[in-house]
C-alpha cells in the first residue's frame, strides 16, 4: 500500500508469514536469538554473565537467611531466657545473619545495576538498527510503534530474565533446606506446589482468554468512534449527541466483560491466599505431631520448613507471571530480527530512493513526565472537588456510590487480613513453647489459619466485584465526556485520520489511567495503610520498645526511599527542560539514576529482612532483663516485619495514584468546560532523539 507521502513497509514478516516461520524455528534457537542480540559484544557478554550471578547468589541468599530466623526461633522456644547461653546463642545467630543480609544486599544491589545498564546498552543499539532502517524512506506511524514495542519488549525480557534467575535459585535452594531439615513434613508441604502451579496456569490461561475478548470488544468500539469521528462533515449538535449515545451504548457492552476479568483475578489471588494458610496451619499440626514422636527434630526446622514452602510458592507464582514475560522478550527479538533482514533496496527502488530525515520521526524509546503549569491552581479543597465530581460522574448510575464506598470498606477490611496471621502465628509460637507441643492448639491455629484465607478471599473478591462495577461504569462516563470534548474540538477544526487516531487513543489511555485511581490503586492504599497501622499499634501492644526501634527504622528507611524517588523525579524534570536529546549514553539514563534505582531495589527487595535481626538482637536483651515475654517480643518481630513490607511498596504506590489523579483532574477539568489538553500534565511525552 503507498501514498504519495509514504511507504507503508509491508508487515506480512511480523503476521502470517512471521508466525509460520517462527513454529518452525526451534525453541533454543529462539532463545539463542534473543540472548545474541543482548550479547553481541564481549563486555556485554561479561555484565549479562554477572548479573546473572548476582541473581543467583541473591536468591540463594534470601533462602540462607530463612534457616537463621527459624534458629532463633528454636533458641526462644527452648533455651532458658535468662541464663549467658540464651543470650550469646542469638547474637551468634545474628552475626552470621547480618553477613547473610549484607551478601544478600550487594548481590541485589549488582543484579539490579548490571541490568540496567545492560538494558542501556540494548536500547541504544537497537535504537541505531532502527536509524538506520527508517533513514531511507518514509514510514507508516504503525509500523514505527511495533518496532518501539517489540524494543520496549525486549529490554523488559532482559530485566525480568534476572529476576527469574533469582526465583530459580531461590526455588532449588528452599528446596535442598526443606529436604535437609525433614523430609517427612517436606514431602507433605510439597503437595501445596502442583496445587499452586495448576492454579497459576489455569488462571493465566483464563485470562488471556478474557483479555483476547475485552480487547476485540474495546477495539471494535476504537474503531466505531475513529469512523464517525471521520464521517463529521458539520457542527450539528443532534448528530454529537447519537454519536455519544451509541459511543456510550458500544462502551457499556464492554463493561460486563471488563468486570468479570477483575473479579476473575483478584479471585484467584484470594484462592492462592486461601491455599497458602490452610497448608501453613497444616504444616505447623504435622509438625507440632513430629516433635512429639520424634525428640530429634528441632522446633525451629519446623518453622524454616514451613516458610521455605511458603517462598517457593511465592516465587512459583512470580515465575509463570515472569516465563510469560521473557516470552514475549523473546517474540520481540524475533520481530526485530527479521526486521533487521528486510530488504529496503527493493523498497527504495520502486519509490524513487525517496529519503526521510531523522528529525522528521520522534522515537519514543523514552518516556518521562512532562510538568506543565497548570490552569487549575491547587487549592485545600481539591479533595472536595475530586468528590463532588466523583458523585458527579455516578449521578446516573443507581447504586454505584454504594457499591463504590462498601467496596472500600471491604477493603480496609482485607488490610486486616496479615494482623489475624500474626495472631494466629503468636498462638502457635505459644503453643510450641515447653518440653512438647499442645497439639489442641496447633489444631485450633490451623482452623484459624484456614478460615482467615476463606474471609480474605471472600472480601478480597466482593469487594473487587463491587469496586470494579463503579469503576467500569465511571470509565464509561469518563470516556464519554472526553469524548464529548472531541467533537467540540472537532467543530472548531478538521482532523485528518492520523490525528483522529492520535486524540483517539489518547483518549483511551487517559481513561483507562484515570479508572485506575479508583481501582486498583485506591483500594490498594486503603488495604496497605490498615495493615500497617494496625501491625504498628499491635506491636506497641506486645512490646513498645521493640516496636519503637523498628518503627524509627521503618521511617529513616522510608525517609531515604522518598528522597531517592525525589532524586530520580528530579532527573526527569531536567530531562523535560530540553526537548531535544543529544544521542548520548550518560544522558538516555545517568550513572546517578541507574545508582540511585539500585539502591532503591536493594531496599525493597531486604529491608525486611535487616529490621527483623535488628529487632531480635533488642529481643534477647529484653528476653535476658525478663522484661517482656518471649511470646510479646516474637510478636513485635513479626508486626513490624510485615508493616515493614508494606511501608516498602508505598512510594511506587503513591507516584502511580499521583500520575492517575492527574488523569481524573483532566477529565473533571473537560467536565467543567475547561481545556483539558492544557489544564494538567500530559501522561507521558515522546523525546526527540539527535545526532
């Protein structure tokens, strides 16, 4: 297909020609590709061999550090708290745990760096192979996006192919621990893991399935709205409003497919939960029943067993979630491979050697924040006008403010959901104590431990079900209004296709970010501030002075994430000042920003594990002083071990809901008659790469 402007290179490689060709290559073949175009140089070979070092040394040191905390459990169940050996059994424990936890540290810290500048390198390159396909002719603006796909694709296969190593060596290793430790209470844990394997794959099939079917019913309406968009030939009001009403009739048939997918996936994170507590109280009966028919086996081994279980199916769930990824990685290459071998002369010669400048294509391989001034000046009352349009928005729908606030309780509601765990975990560690095992209260605790999975998946699912059936529906209005603004716009001027496609689609992106604000983002802050403020006032309970040393912990640790988030926000901004890039390695992403991503990778990824040993070297000095019980400090432990990982995902949390609510202030702003292509910020620029 040709115009007089440009060459629409034809895709048949990257379709149907490109699918036959793909079964029929090889499956190592394929992996062969992908891992020659990340290797294509030595030094790129050495950095892509250490990093995956680094990502296996780390996981086997995230399952190392699990035997230390399972023996000073052992030491406080069974060692006399105020005799010298209590005490300096521990803090051998956490000395050798401290060297674990500084392994564990760096090797995440390298991991991290060694990819990103690894993936630098591939963006960069594949930015040259993509100059230097498009500099001699003209391009369709399609064919130009599938290739910053499939390169986006690819760079983001490398950097989940580390974090699948971590799991894999995280994986074999809990394993060998489990095993060594006791075979007979592994064999049976390990009945969890096809169960947990079977319902990941199940559940991502299940989605495709539904992502296939959404996406065809969402394309079909793009199209529909793109068709009338260019049959407006007038400003005719009557004709604007069928227009919206069929737009809004299209759009509310989707709605029911769109709910079922988001109750379909939080379920089966509610099932997954259900799973993982009734085989840990089950685990913890079996082996409370072991310690009394055997002597041998330690009380501790049975704790390092049942949370290496517990981390394999973790890391189970995030490896088919990975494998799907680096899949996709993979296709990519492949596309950009066969990319590469496109003969362009034949193109050239039938279309008279036409040549298109670099400056005349804007590559989107990065994106960041573009900050405008905005006409809507920040007030006290913002949160008042974000519910009043809220209630603005919902007028029409009966029911949906209701559904809209029980669905956020139930939300607050699942935040309880790790302090009953603790709870729970207490009774057990209780019931451990002594010369044997009560095993009425190992069975009791397995109970609880079962029905609290049932209630977290119940509220889990309704309160999804709920929120997402506002959600859906606002994202229709959304949508509409939008929408609305369009035609306006489109009275005042004409639009030719590619700029109906561009506002279009900008369109769908900016309602799709603004529906996220509500759901998941919203209720996710709620479930994580309730679980953290609740394990904090359950830990200053049980013992305040454990409490307030992890709690001053927990903010410096915060403190630095906030201000590495600010540093790395601040290289964005600078990054906007210019709109025109020199082509330069340091300045598509800084040896700063790649450090300071780093560092911020290594927090996340252990600062739990740092607090806990702290927090235990303080418990063996109020153990031995015989001023708390051994059952308060162990619950102090484990509350702010889990506010701990929650406190760790709040920055990332925050700038996605900060980039939504920016989206739903636009589209209020397009509700009340205001620009809303001026009003706020942009949710993402293209920069203009130069020579």
């Amino acid at each position: 297909m040709n115009s007089k402007n440009e060459i629409i290179v034809a895709d048949s490689f990257a379709t149907n020609s490109e699918s036959k060709k793909q079964r029929a290559i090889s499956w190592f073949l394929k992996q062969k590709i992908f891992f020659e175009m990340i290797c294509d140089t030595k030094s790129s070979s050495n950095i892509f061999l250490i990093g995956v070092l680094f990502a296996l040394v780390s996981g086997c040191s995230i399952s190392s550090a699990i035997i230390f905390f399972g023996r000073i459990k052992h030491i406080l169940l069974t060692n006399e708290p105020t005799t010298e050996s209590f005490l300096k059994a521990i803090y051998e424990q956490i000395i050798i745990l401290a060297f674990v936890i500084v392994l564990t540290v760096i090797t995440h810290f390298g991991m991290h760096l060694s990819t990103t500048v690894l993936s630098d390198r591939i963006r960069i390159r594949l930015k040259r192979y993509y100059d230097g396909m498009h500099k001699h002719k003209y391009l369709n603006e399609e064919i130009i996006a599938k290739v910053i796909e499939n390169v986006n694709l690819m760079e983001k296969g490398w950097e989940i192919f580390g974090m699948q190593c971590r799991n894999v060596a995280m994986i074999i290793s809990s394993l060998i621990i489990c095993f060594y430790h006791e075979i007979r209470l592994t064999f049976v844990l390990l009945s969890v893991i096809p169960l947990a394997i079977t319902l990941n794959i199940l559940s991502r099939k299940l989605s495709k399935k539904s992502d296939v079917i959404l996406s065809g019913k969402i394309f079909q309406t793009i199209q529909m709205e793109k068709e009338l968009l260019l049959q407006k030939n007038s400003i005719d009001n009557i004709a604007n409003d069928e227009h919206l009403i069929r737009l809004s009739s299209e759009m509310r048939n989707c709605t029911k497919y769109a709910i079922l997918h988001q109750i379909w996936k939080s379920s089966h994170s509610g099932i997954l939960s259900f799973t993982v507590f009734t085989f840990v109280g089950c685990g913890m009966l079996y082996g409370g029943y072991l310690l009394d028919i055997n002597p041998l086996i330690k009380k501790g081994d049975i704790f390092i067993i049942v949370l290496s279980i517990a981390l394999i199916v973790d890391s189970i769930s995030t490896t088919i979630t990975y494998h799907y990824l680096i899949k996709k990685g993979v296709h990519a290459a492949l596309y950009i491979k066969n990319l590469q071998k496109f003969d362009y002369r034949f193109m050239l010669a039938r279309y008279c050697n036409r040549r298109c400048s670099v400056d005349e294509i804007i590559v989107t391989l990065i994106t960041v924040p573009e900050f405008k001034n905005s006409i809507v000046s920040p007030s006290g009352n913002s949160i008042i006008q974000f519910i009043s349009g809220t209630r603005s928005v919902l007028r029409n729908y009966h029911n949906h403010k209701l559904f809209l606030l029980v669905g956020f309780i139930l939300a607050i509601l699942h935040g309880l959901e790790q302090v009953a765990y603790n709870i729970v975990m207490g009774e057990i560690f209780t019931a451990m104590l002594g010369d044997t095992s009560n095993i009425h209260i190992l069975t009791l605790c397995a109970i609880q431990l079962s029905a609290i999975g049932f209630a977290t998946f119940i509220s889990q699912t309704v309160s999804t079900m709920l929120v997402a059936i506002a959600t859906e529906h606002m994202a229709v209005s959304f949508h509409v209004i939008l929408s609305r603004h369009l035609l306006k716009m489109a009275d005042k001027e004409v639009f030719d296709k590619s700029r109906i496609n561009t506002l279009v689609d900008e369109n769908i992106s900016l309602t799709s970010e603004a529906k996220s604000f509500y759901h998941p983002y919203l209720s996710e802050l709620m479930t994580r501030i309730t679980t953290i403020s609740t394990n904090i006032i359950l830990g200053f309970i049980y013992s305040w002075e454990i409490t307030l040393l992890g709690f001053i912990f927990i903010l410096l640790c915060f403190s630095i994430q906030i201000e590495l988030e600010f540093e790395i926000l601040t290289y964005c901004y600078k990054c906007t000042g210019n709109r025109r890039i020199q082509k330069n390695p340091k300045l598509l992403k800084s040896c700063k920003d790649s450090v300071l991503q780093a560092v911020n990778f290594s927090i996340v990824q252990t600062f739990g594990f740092a607090l806990k040993a702290l927090c235990y070297a303080l418990t063996a000095f109020i153990c031995y002083h015989q001023y708390k019980h051994q059952t308060q400090a162990f619950m102090s432990v484990i509350t702010l071990f889990t506010a701990s990982q929650e406190i760790v995902q709040l920055p990332n949390l925050i700038g996605k809901l900060y980039k939504s609510w920016q989206a739903v202030h636009r589209i209020f702003a397009c509700m009340h008659n205001k620009s809303c292509r001026s009003c706020m910020p942009s949710i993402s620029k293209s920069i203009r790469l130069e020579y």
